[in-house]
C-alpha cells in the first residue's frame, strides 16, 4: 500500500450488484470451502515451493475443460485422477473421521465420492469432491507426503506431518488454552471478556482514502494529536453543515 494511502474504521454503504445471466462454466473451478488440516495431511513440511506448485497445478487445471477429466484416459492418468479407495492398506484416515463436512456428503459415496489428482509426481496430491452438479471441485485435505493411497513399492509407509498454524489459528489456539486454564481469576473481568470473543464489535467497514503527498505531509505534522478518524468526522459535520 502507497505511504499516502490512509485507512480508517468508517460505516461504508455500498450499492447492491446487479446480477447478471452467464453461461454455465466447462471448466474446473475449485473451493476451500472444506478444506482442513489434520494429522497426516498438514502443511507442516511443506516450503514455498510447494505452495507455489500447488497454485500452478490449479491454475493450470482451471483452465482445462471438467468433460476430459471425467471421460478421458489419458488426461485422467497424466493428472493421477481416481476415486478414492477407502480400503487402501495404511491409509492413515477413515471418511467417517471427515467429520467437519455434513454427512450429505460424508454418507453418500455414490454421488460424492472423494477423488483425488496430483500437484505433480513430487509434491502429493490434492483430495476432495465434486458438487451436486459436478461444477466446483471442494477440496478437502492437501496430501503433500503421499499419504492418502500409501504404495506398494514404499512399503506402505506413511510419512509424519502436521498442521501448520497461522497467525489466526495460532491467536485462536492460544485464547482457547487460556479459557480450559483454571485459576483462581475464573470469574475476573477480563477472562469473561475473552470468553465473548468475538464480540463483532469491529463489523464496521474500512475507508480507504487517498492524499496527495502536500496533504499527508500536512497530515503527518498533526496525527500525533488527532486520529485520522476524528479528522473524517470533523470533514463530514463540516459538509453536512453547507447541505
């Protein structure tokens, strides 16, 4: 973001978007709407490589008709695209432990059955499943280590790794250990207010405004002594007063 680039907490309306009539999209489209990180199917190992490998076999599918992945030979054994098979030898998770995802679609193997297709032969592969009308691809678990159909040819060997933290999670994480913690400040003020988190009290939307750079010189002499959300207050009483 420029230097000259101002954000402030503001209420913000926003016109409604038209919607509009578009032809259905052939093409892959992908959701994370269930994606989640467990044992055995984390990020922990993985480096910016990976990441970077992951994005480009999406991008690089995205591009390619959904009809050849479901009726082409070649296309199915170049992208390593197959049904899961849940009675593999070692395979280190049951469907059934998927259990962030509703049982329409955990319990129903016939319509949504759990397929998977490769990063590349390197980097793992990706698993999940199709929508009610085979148009978006929910992925569900990121197998960089091989391990959701462990090979004959490895001994069926199985490769450690674990979720890895965001600063979100990490922050999520540590608010709940704070909250099992017992103490003799249980009923203070402050854990109570913990408890409550989130309040929503910072639903509001932000402003972005934009100064040219005489005017934020001019700003950076005075920020010290008012926010910029009381200069934007004190802005628009002003204009509300010439109405």
């Amino acid at each position: 973001m420029p230097e000259n680039e101002i954000i402030a907490t503001s209420i913000h309306r926003t016109s409604q978007p038209v919607a509009t009539k578009l032809d259905k999209n052939k093409k892959w489209a992908f959701s994370f709407q269930f994606f989640n990180q467990v044992k055995f199917f984390g990020l922990d190992t993985s480096d910016a490589k990976w990441f970077v490998s992951l994005l480009e076999r999406l991008k690089d599918l995205s591009q390619k008709e959904r009809s050849a992945i479901f009726s082409d030979k070649n296309t199915k054994s170049f992208y390593r695209y197959h049904k899961i098979d849940w009675a593999s030898k070692n395979i280190p998770i049951k469907k059934s432990e998927i259990n962030w995802i509703s049982k329409e679609y955990i319990d129903n193997d016939d319509d949504f059955p759990f397929h998977q297709f490769q990063i590349s032969k390197a980097n793992g592969r990706v698993v999940g499943f199709w929508n009610e009308d085979h148009t978006i691809f929910y992925i569900v678990l990121l197998d960089p280590l091989h391990n959701i159909q462990p090979a004959q040819k490895y001994h069926y060997i199985v490769d450690d790794c674990y979720p890895l933290s965001c600063e979100y999670s990490s922050i999520k994480s540590d608010l709940h250990k704070v909250m099992e913690e017992k103490s003799k400040c249980d009923d203070c003020n402050i854990k109570n207010k913990i408890s409550k988190i989130p309040t929503k009290l910072n639903s509001s939307t932000a402003v972005v405004g934009y100064l040219d750079p005489e005017f934020f010189n001019e700003y950076e002499k005075i920020s010290h002594k008012v926010s910029f959300s009381q200069i934007l207050q004190q802005g628009i009483y002003h204009y509300m007063g010439e109405e």
